[in-house]
C-alpha cells in the first residue's frame, strides 16, 4: 500500500503560518495596549489568550512530531522553530502582565519605540515563515529582522540610559528596567527565528 506523506509534510508549515499569525497579532496588540493604556487590562489579556493559542500550536507540533516518521524539515528546526516563536509570544506577554503587575500609569515613549520594532519584526517573520515551504525571499526577510534588532538594541540603551537622566525614584527604575529588559528579549528572540530560518534555507538548498 502507498503511503501518502506530503500531507501530513505539509501540515508542518500550515502550523508554523498559524503560529506566525498568532505572533504577530499579539505584536500589534502590545502596541495597541500602549497607544490606548487607559482600557490596559482587556488589552493585557487579549495578548494572554493569544499566548495560550501559542502554547496550543507548540504542543500539536510536539505531538505530530513524536508519531511522524517523514519529516519535510530536521526535526529539531521544527522544534527549535516552533519553541522560538513561543518565546518571542511568551516575552510578549510577560511586558503586558508586568505593566499590570507594577501599576504602570503611563508609558513611556521608549516603550512603545520597543513595542513598535516588535511589531514590525513579527510582520516580517510572519511573510517568512509563510514563504518557508517554497524558499521564497527569505534571505531579505532574516536580513530585515536583524535590521530591526540593531535598531531595538539601540533603543534599548537609549532608554536604559534615559531612566537614570531624571528624578524617578529607584523603584520606578528597576520596573522599567525590567519591563524594557522583557521588550528587548522579545526583539532578541526574533532575530533568533530569523536566524533559524535562514539556517534552514542553507540546510534544504
């Protein structure tokens, strides 16, 4: 009997462009929570539930790994790709939950400077990723991401430097701290997909 695997191959990517998607909504749902603080808390667990459907995507991708003989991808890129979008939603989440945990009044500009280059990333990750099964553009889309990692870095220390500029009191700096320390990581993790997916461009050419 023949076995039909493209499929089932092909569920794979299907899987990553849903995840892709999600990523980039809860992206531009931190954005919105920023430019319209006053209604934070619906905002907040909008990207919450976008983080949960995340977890959901990762744990189909584990099962289907574990009972697929035939992958389209190695699979620990299939792995590592799926593990990596999830932190770059879990970091995501984690500045929505602290800016609620610490009682953030207002945000600061540089937040959202942060917040914007995230979501710019997960516009690009997400044409990437849906471009990942027929190889298309892929090297200007990891090109692009890093890009806009050097621009968050620089964003970073600026705002970092920023907080010890004026009179805030020492327990506002170490909540911005962290709050810009989980924007940046977020950042970070995006040039990591990048870097993934331009790894498994080389590994399938």
């Amino acid at each position: 009997m023949r076995l039909n695997l493209v499929p089932r191959e092909r569920e794979y990517f299907r899987l990553f462009s849903e995840m892709a998607g999600n990523l980039q909504r809860a992206g531009e749902l931190l954005v919105e929570l920023m430019d319209n603080y006053g209604d934070g808390k619906t905002r907040s667990r909008a990207i919450l539930e976008h983080e949960h459907v995340g977890d959901k995507i990762v744990h189909d991708i584990v099962k289907r790994l574990n009972r697929t003989f035939v992958t389209p991808l190695d699979r620990e890129d299939i792995y590592n790709l799926a593990a990596t979008m999830d932190d770059v939603l879990d970091n995501i989440e984690a500045t929505a939950d602290c800016l609620m945990l610490y009682r953030v009044t207002e945000v600061r500009p540089a937040a959202r400077d942060l917040a914007v280059v995230i979501a710019k990333a997960t516009v690009v990750l997400r044409q990437a990723i849906d471009n990942l099964e027929s190889r298309t553009n892929l090297g200007e889309d990891c090109v692009e991401v890093n890009r806009l990692e050097n621009d968050g870095d620089r964003l970073f220390r600026d705002a970092t430097a920023e907080l010890f500029d004026g009179d805030m009191t020492c327990a506002d700096i170490i909540k911005w701290k962290d709050i810009y320390g989980l924007l940046e990581s977020a950042i970070d993790r995006c040039e990591d997909v990048a870097n993934i997916v331009e790894s498994i461009v080389l590994k399938n050419t």
